[in-house]
C-alpha cells in the first residue's frame, strides 16, 4: 500500500479501494485468492493470464486510431477523424463539420470514412482536437482579473503588450462590464448567457458541466455551454433567471450531481472505451463505432470499470475543488453575483466565450487598431465594375474609397453593375457568349457570370457598402449577404464581421476549388 499511495494520483487509495480490484482479477481469472481462516491473510496464486495481461499493459496510455476522410463525389481525402469521434457520432446520416464545410457520414470502412458534403448545418457536429490546449490554471486567470486595476500595468511590460492590455480592459469599462475580486458578472441576452466565473479551464469545465445540468433538468431540455479559462457560455432552451439558480446550488450536492453528469457525457463514453481495454475486459481491436460504444456502456457503466473511468474525467479534465469553493464564498456572501442584461455580447470576455474556439482571450475580438488598418486596406482595394448590360460596354477598374455611395453606369444610368477582382477581364465576354445559341459556357464560366450577377444584385440593393464588403479577401456574394445582413451598430460592427470571414476563408481555402 505505501507503494501505492506514495503517487499523487493515489495518495488517499485504501485497502477498501483494493478489495474491488481483487474481486475483478479473480472473475477474470488473473489469479486464485486464498485467504487464510486463521491470520485472515490474503495469499494470491498468479495464473498464466495475469502475466498475459502484464505484459499487453506495460502502457497506460490508450492506443488511438485515426480515420481518413474521403469525398465520394470527388474520391479525395478532405481531413482526417479521430476514434474518440467516429466512436461515438459516427452514426450513418450524420452531419458534421470539417475544415469550416458540412458533411454527412455515410460509411466506415477499416481506416477511412466515407461522406458526402451537404448545404445545411443544422445540428452538426463538429469534432474534438487530436491534442488539447494546455489548461490555464485559476492562477493565472485569477490574475487577468486583476489586470482590471490599471495600477498593476506599469511601463515594465512592453509597450505592445501594454497597449493590448488598455484596450482590452478600457473596452469594458466603456461598456460598464467590469470583473472585480468580489464581483461574479453574468451578462444576459435572450436565450444565452455568459458567466464570467475565473476559475481557470478546469473549473469552468466543471462549473459548466454543473450548471447545464442542473438547468436541463429543471427545464427538461438539453443545455448546451461552452468554457474557455475565464468564463462559461450557455445556451438555453428559453430565457431564464439564472442568478437564482446559481445562487441555489449547494456546494454539498456538487460532487454528486458532476458525477452523474459525467457518466451520461460524450467523453465518459469514449473514455470507458478506453478503461474497458486497459482492465482487459475488451479486446485491443475492438470495433470503432457507435453501436458497439453503447455496448460497452451498457455493459460496464455500473461496474469498476465505469466508477475508474468517471475518476481519470475528474482528475483530468475537471476542478471540483474550484467550483465548491466558488459556491461556497458565494453562499458566505465573500462573492456578489451581479446579472448585466445586454442585447448582444460585446465585451471581449464575453466575445472570447462565445467563440467555437477560445484561442485568447485578450485578442480573440479585433483592436481598434486591428479594424483601422482592415477599413483602410479594403478603401484602398481596387476592383473592377462591369455593367450588366449586355448592349452597354462600361467596365472600370477604381478603388472602392472613389466609389459613390450609389453606384450607376455613367453610360445607360443602369444600377446592375457587378464587382469582381480587378483582373476579371472575362465577364462582358461571358455576357455575350452566354447568349449565343452555338455556344456553350463551362462550368467554370458559368460560376463566374452567376457570381457576378448576384455581386450586382447586392450593388443595387445596397450600393457602395455591398462594394465595399466583396472587396474583402475571399468574401463572395454568398458570404456578403450574410454580413450585410447581420445586425450592426456602426461601421466597426461591419468591419469586425469583414475581419471574422476573411480569416475563416484564410483557414479553409485550401479546400475551396
């Protein structure tokens, strides 16, 4: 035993916690266990099978096999899956996002996955990382919180980091958001709401994982949320007070309730996979797929195998300690919860938090500066404008700052005039050729004529901004009638969207034909 709780991991591991242990090796036939009637010594007799098993399990670190990715329209590899995804959502029919695109799962066989791409997104999945961040302890979030006192940001830090810390904080002092070490703000809106807890990865995994718990099961709905290291993103089923939910929670019943939210969770579901291996209970080369997940769930989510796998989730993933103490001070009355209605979350916490992806929280939202030098970028773009009729031969190559606020063919006085690239010098001939009967356009050049009709339907109906919007990198008239349409305060708003889809073009054009 002093072998054993000498690790950290086991340090409060008792002669109870072996008695399981004993119980399972003797079912599985490892070894014969004797105990004597009149010491009461327990003797082991090691069968050939223990060694075995020994010997298949030197490492603890589970074997992980990854799937390729295949287009059947196109018949090439467009990413790759991991087991831990194609395990547990690998269902036929299902939809899910790759490299920014919607797919729909529609075979697996050995190491590939076959699919087809879809138009829709509606509930799909997007999968899990191969590696994961490396959590940010309370520590360090604890000491973000108090950057909020501009006297801890002295001329030591360089001036660059200076700068991004200032803007970072001074934008939610503008807009009356601040953290302090007392205060716990959670910012409401509508159906979503984000809780600025601090309590490092984590703890906001576990407060998260708490939280929609509980209220999916006062509202007999699912409760989605998402945590970076500073706070935690919900999106509810209906608008709901959430301070008195948080304010009854009960550090008590903490432990209990993550526990059982845990063992109903896409990851207990792998990981037992993965526990169910290591305790030899399931082969090596196990099928990966849903079907025979739920098997194994079935099978051992009752047993030691399911009480070990919610453990190594609580010792990895989660911070129990963290949220009790969090409930704990505030049921003490050392922290004050203050709920903020906003009618969009603009505050770069919050903005960080709402983020499929929470890379950093002090620079997840464009600077000012960043936004500047995009507006200045594109106002100095040049494009080309071609009128859309075919009689009429006006086409001219400016820059969008010249452009009038509404744009009209000096020539015809037309309205539908396109933008393209302003080296697309091809399209009044695709015009021309489109009509003529002996001829046929490509598929490309039909692409190209239908892409510049709809640039000259966004033009008419909203002039120099739907210009301005194209002329973005990699922003086409699909993607331009998404920002034009979005809700905006101001041209920093237009902008911020602008920012948003030129570096999701940056990410996924490689996939793009």
């Amino acid at each position: 035993m002093k072998i054993i709780t000498a690790t950290f991991p086991f340090k409060d591991f008792t002669p109870k916690d072996l008695l399981p242990l004993l119980e399972y090796g003797k079912k599985k036939f490892f070894f014969y266990i004797n105990k004597n009637p009149d010491t009461g010594v327990i003797s082991l007799k090691i069968k050939r099978k223990a060694y075995q098993y020994y010997y298949s399990n030197l490492s603890s670190i589970p074997t992980k096999k990854n799937y390729s990715v295949i287009d059947i329209g196109r018949q090439r590899r467009v990413g790759q899956l991991d087991e831990a995804f194609v395990s547990t959502r690998g269902e036929k029919g299902a939809v899910f996002i790759l490299n920014g695109l919607p797919w729909e799962f529609l075979a697996q066989k050995e190491d590939r996955v076959e699919v087809r791409q879809v138009k829709g997104i509606t509930e799909a999945a997007i999968p899990t990382w191969e590696g994961e961040l490396i959590p940010v302890s309370q520590m360090v979030t604890s000491k973000v919180k108090e950057l909020f006192d501009n006297s801890l940001i002295t001329e030591k830090e360089p001036s660059t980091i200076r700068d991004e810390l200032l803007t970072f904080i001074n934008e939610h002092k503008r807009l009356g958001i601040v953290p302090s070490k007392k205060t716990i703000l959670l910012e409401s809106a509508g159906r979503q709401a984000v809780l600025h807890s601090f309590l490092g990865s984590k703890g906001n995994e576990t407060l998260g994982l708490l939280v929609s718990s509980i209220i999916g099961a006062k509202q007999g709905h699912s409760v989605e949320f998402r945590s970076d290291p500073y706070s935690i993103f919900l999106s509810l089923p209906r608008p709901t007070n959430l301070k008195p939910i948080l304010q009854s929670i009960k550090p008590d019943h903490i432990l209990p309730l993550v526990k059982h939210r845990i063992g109903n969770s896409d990851l207990f579901n792998w990981r037992i996979r993965q526990v169910a291996k290591r305790f030899g209970a399931v082969s090596e080369d196990v099928e990966s797929s849903p079907m025979m997940t739920r098997l194994i769930v079935s099978r051992y989510k009752d047993t030691l195998i399911g009480e070990e796998t919610i453990n190594e989730i609580l010792f990895e993933k989660m911070d129990v300690n963290a949220v009790v103490e969090f409930f704990t001070e505030l049921h003490k009355g050392k922290l004050n919860l203050e709920e903020i209605e906003v009618k969009q979350f603009e505050s770069p916490l919050s903005y960080a938090a709402t983020q499929p992806i929470s890379l950093n929280v002090l620079k997840i939202r464009p600077s000012h500066i960043i936004l500047e030098k995009v507006e200045k970028r594109i106002r100095n773009t040049w494009i080309r404008l071609v009128c859309m009729r075919l009689e009429c031969k006006y086409e001219k190559v400016q820059r969008v700052e010249s452009l009038k606020e509404d744009i009209q063919c000096p020539k015809c006085n037309s309205r539908f005039i396109a933008v393209v690239h302003q080296n697309n010098t091809s399209i009044k001939g695709l015009l021309k050729k489109s009509i003529t009967r002996n001829i046929k356009l490509s598929r490309k050049e039909k692409k190209d004529l239908n892409t510049a009709k709809k640039s000259a339907d966004l033009v008419l109906s909203f002039g120099k901004r739907a210009a301005f919007v194209l002329a973005g990198r990699g922003i086409g008239p699909t993607t331009a009638i998404r920002i034009l349409r979005a809700p905006q305060k101001d041209t920093e708003d237009l902008l911020a969207l602008i920012y948003k889809h030129e570096a999701d073009f940056a990410r996924t054009r490689e996939y793009w034909d």
